[in-house]
C-alpha cells in the first residue's frame, strides 16, 4: 500500500506524539524520598479502603468528576502476603481485580506476584503512612514496555476524609514534583463501593 505523503506525516506525527507524552512524564522520584511507615502492622491493615485520592505521573485532573471511586480490599495469607481485590464499576458492573502482593524486603514494602502475567517489568509497593484505622498513604511504581509509572493513593477506611488528610496528601505529592494537574479525588458512587 502505497502511503500518501499527508498520511506519512500524519502517522509521524502520531509516532513523535507519543515519543513525546512518555519522555514528558514526570520523573520518578528517588525511592529515599518516598517514606516507610515504621513498624507496618500487617495484620491492621487488612481489610478494604476506599480510593479516596489518587495522584501519579500519568494521572491528570482532567478526570476529575469522571474518575469514579473504587475499593481496594487486603486480605492477609499465611505466608504473610495479600490477596488484594479492587472492586470497580465498569460497563454498569462490579469488576474484581484480584493479585497477589508479596512482602520484599521489609515490613510494608511490596512486589505484585506473578508480574510477567500482567506483561509488567517491574512493581513495587511501599505503605508510606498509615494509622490503620482511618487512613492510608501508598506508593506504587510499575515499569511497562521500559517507562516507569507512579502513583500514590489516599485511602480511607470510610467513602470520605477530613480535609486535612487531603491537604497533607496533596502536599506530600507535590513534594515529589507532581502539581494539582496530577491529582484526583474520585468521586463517591453508590454502586459497587459498598458491597462485601
Ligand atoms: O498500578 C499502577 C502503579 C498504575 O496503574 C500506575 C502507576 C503505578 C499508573 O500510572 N496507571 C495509569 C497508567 O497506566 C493508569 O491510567 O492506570
Ligand atoms: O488495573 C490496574 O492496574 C489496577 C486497578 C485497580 C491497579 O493497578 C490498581 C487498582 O492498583
């Protein structure tokens, strides 16, 4: 098939395009930047939370009022894993994304189990802050086709937090180079989030 030079430069275009929103990517920032929750108390922080932020190098503001909240559920295994589900409303239903989260290194810190099934290179979780019975900080960093992602959620043991955990989440992600333009605070659904 023979390409019109318009339709070269269309997909060149395309091409650099991309090249250019990977590269533009906020920077990773340093893991000793990134804080551990001392002492992590696995067995407290079982149980579901609810997204009640989330902020990241490849999320934007632009969704907010269309990202919807979700749930994210822990369950602890003998082997001191976690079975993690997330429950999220998708085509009008429940879906339930179920992975494993093996303990590495230290208390809190994380690696998704079976990585290569999800075609992911690298993943690495690390609880920055938590008082188990309100709220929670975690880092997560995932590397895919060589670019790295980061995200940190705010999670809440209820569909809502005060205000100044939300200040203090805003604040410590801007601490890591991300702006306003790179958070969001889903918005409360009534489907899906409340069930079992
Ligand atoms: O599980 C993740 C860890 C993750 O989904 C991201 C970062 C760290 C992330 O940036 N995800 C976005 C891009 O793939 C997304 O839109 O979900
Ligand atoms: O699909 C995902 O990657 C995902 C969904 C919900 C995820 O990584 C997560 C929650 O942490």
């Amino acid at each position: 098939m023979a390409l019109s030079p318009m339709m070269t430069g269309v997909i060149l275009l395309g091409s650099l395009r991309s090249q250019l929103r990977k590269s533009d990517l906020p920077i990773v920032p340093r893991l000793s930047n990134i804080p551990l929750q001392m002492n992590f108390i696995a067995e407290q922080f079982q149980g579901k939370w609810y997204v009640v932020g989330v902020a990241g190098n490849a999320f934007t503001s632009e969704e907010q009022g269309r990202f919807k909240m979700y749930t994210t559920a822990y369950d602890l295994q003998k082997d001191n894993s976690y079975i993690v589900t997330s429950t999220i409303l998708r085509d009008n239903l429940c879906d339930r994304f179920v992975r494993t989260f093996v303990q590495k290194d230290r208390p809190g810190q994380f690696t998704l189990g079976n990585l290569k099934s999800y075609g992911l290179q690298d993943y690495f979780i690390r609880v920055v802050k938590t008082d188990y019975n309100n709220y929670a900080v975690v880092y997560f960093k995932k590397t895919v086709n060589n670019v790295d992602y980061f995200k940190i959620t705010l999670y809440g043991r209820r569909d809502n937090l005060q205000p100044e955990l939300k200040k203090d989440f805003t604040n410590f992600v801007k601490s890591l180079g991300l702006t306003d333009e790179n958070i969001v605070f889903p918005v409360k659904i009534n489907k899906c989030i409340y069930e079992a």
